[in-house]
C-alpha cells in the first residue's frame, strides 16, 4: 500500500507503519534510535520513510524552530597533527556565523554508540568526518531533511549529502611525478591509507596514473599498509626492508605514516634522502620540522573545515548549496626528497 504524501495530507507515522509492514512502535524505535531493531525490518523502515516523505513531529517542530544555535562536528578524534588546524577552521568559520559548537568523538566507542548522541534534537546541522557516522543513521537524518555535510566523504548512493575535500589524486601526482621527474626514481613504494578511505584511494589512483605517465609498470608488492598511523607505517616498513624488497622512494598516503617510514629507514641504517627519498601527504606542522623537513603536498586543512562550516550554515538557512568542493593541493618542497633546503 503506497500512501503518498502532500502538502495538506503529510504521511503519518501509521503510514510508516503499514508500508513497511511494522507496528507503530517499531517505526518509532527506528526514528528514535533507542533500542534495536533487526537490520532488515530498519531498512524496510527507512524506505517506506523515504518513499512518504515522512517527517516526525518532534523533529518537524525542532527543524522549524531552528532554536539551537548550534552545530555538531563528528569526527574519530581531535587531537593530533592533522585534526587540529581542521578545528579551528571550523570553529572560526561557526563564531563567525553565530553558532556554537559541540564535538561528538567516535575513535574510541563502538560502532552502536556512535549514533544519535548529536543531532536534530541539540544542533541545526552536522558536520561528519569521514567514517564517523553509521549509513542508517545518515539515512535517518536525510529523511527527516536534516543538514549534514561531509568532510572527506562522498555521500553513500541514495543520499544527496555536499562534500568538501581536497585534490587528492591531483596532489598524489604531483608527488610521484617530481620523484621521478627531478631524482630518476622508478622504484617507488607507496604506504597506504585504511581499507576503504577515500583519501587513500584516490591518492593510489593519483600514484599509479603518475607511474602510467612515465611508462612505469605498477607493481602492487611496493603498496604497503600505512594506515595513516606512525605506528603502522613504522611496523610496515621494518617488515618490507626485512624482506628486501628493493625501492629508491616512498610516497606516503599522509605525514604521520612518512613519520614512521623515516624512523625505520633510520633503524635500518639508511639514509635520507641519500639512500630513501620520501613525501608525504597533508603538510601538517610537525613536516617542517622533522630531520630531514619533510617534502608533502600542502592539504588546505583549516580551509576545508571553514568552508565546510559556511556550506552546512547555509544549509541551515536553506540556502541552496554546492554538492562538491574540492580544494587544491600544492607540492611543497623540502629536504626529505633530495632537493636540498627547499
């Protein structure tokens, strides 16, 4: 039974209920994300919510009122190198436009409670970190209209969220081409990002397009997992040259991963960049300072959570919005590639 809904006749949470085939109380737990629901009865839920445009009472009111004055930012952590530029840009860009702001981590918690903690119910819109928020949560906010936008994340199929990010394949490019273009290196091993993260993906498809240029076979033994971790990038590398795997350089996915690269090439014995030469990815504070300075691409990370902020203020405001921003990325050229004191 299909029950369409119209400006003078809005679908009711009964409507809900006899499309998916539910009682009334299992709509509501999906709405309200209070106790658990079997996957595939939510899923049926949040179609037929879709399907009648359903919007619930309470958060109509809430949505209408506007009365919080508040934004929320999901993200799996802030501290660190790269998440702190990223606040304060959000932060500035908020005050500026006379909200307030509150920050929900997910690093640390389990994936059922990474839900609800902010939304309709204590902020205007959200700002989502890649990663940081369940599907059938998006899917719940998208049906209710709620503001959302992205931060380094396409929006999954179905859900029409904007997205600001950065040239990832252009600035894996550039990269890898001065690497082979300014030092001759053929042999280049690039150190991954998580399974699954779009910045890493599309970082890799910079990497090879680049190897593609130049004529050189890609050879998948030279991706190692990095994991944007110092850590893990440092345990990669130690286990890859213990097993001779022979490179002239690394591009590596972000910063904190070249970290733990040029520990271990320095636990090895090996020189930089006389023996290894290296880049990195995002240009976070701690590069310039690194023995030798760390050629990157400089990421605009502040800007993106600014302009981020402006378009979910926007949003807010019902304003009409882009659905993609990507900023440009620059090389920024140091010692760590062999180019002297850049």
């Amino acid at each position: 039974m299909e029950l369409p809904a119209t400006n003078n006749n809005p679908a009711t949470i009964q409507d809900v209920a006899d499309l998916a085939g539910v009682s009334i109380a299992t709509v509501s737990r999906v709405v309200n994300g209070k106790s658990p629901v079997v996957p595939e009865t939510a899923q049926r839920v949040m179609d037929a919510i879709r399907q009648l445009n359903y919007v619930p009472r309470a958060a109509a009111r809430i949505l209408a009122s506007k009365r919080t004055d508040t934004l929320g930012l999901i993200v799996p952590e802030i501290s660190g190198e790269f998440f702190a530029p990223m606040l304060r840009g959000i932060e500035a860009a908020a005050g500026e436009a006379g909200f307030d702001l509150l920050i929900h981590t997910t690093a640390y918690k389990k994936p059922d409670m990474r839900r609800h903690t902010l939304g309709e119910h204590n902020t205007d819109g959200l700002l989502v970190f890649i990663g940081s928020m369940e599907q059938a949560e998006l899917e719940r906010l998208g049906s209710i209209g709620f503001p959302v936008v992205f931060l380094h994340q396409t929006a999954p199929e179905g859900l029409d969220i904007p997205v600001v990010t950065v040239e990832n394949k252009k600035g894996a490019m550039l990269a890898v081409e001065h690497l082979i273009e300014a030092h001759g290196c053929r042999r280049i091993l690039y150190l991954s990002g998580p399974e699954g993260n779009e910045d890493s993906s599309w970082r890799e498809r910079g990497y090879r397009l680049a190897l593609e240029k130049y004529n050189i076979p890609f050879d998948p033994a030279l991706v190692v997992p990095g994991n944007f971790s110092t850590r893990q990038a440092a345990q990669s590398m130690t286990e890859t040259l213990a097993g001779g795997l022979e490179f002239e350089a690394i591009f590596s996915g972000d910063d904190l991963a070249a970290v733990g690269a040029m520990s271990a090439l320095r636990e090895a014995g090996l020189r930089i960049p006389e023996d290894v030469k290296i880049v990195g990815f995002d240009d976070v504070p701690l590069a310039r300072h690194l023995t030798p300075p760390l050629t990157t691409v400089h990421a605009p990370t502040e800007e993106v959570g600014r302009t981020a902020t402006d378009l979910l203020v926007r949003l807010v405001r019902r304003e009409a919005v882009e659905r993609e921003i990507l900023l440009p990325t620059e090389l920024t050229i140091r010692q760590s590639c062999g180019c002297g004191n850049g």
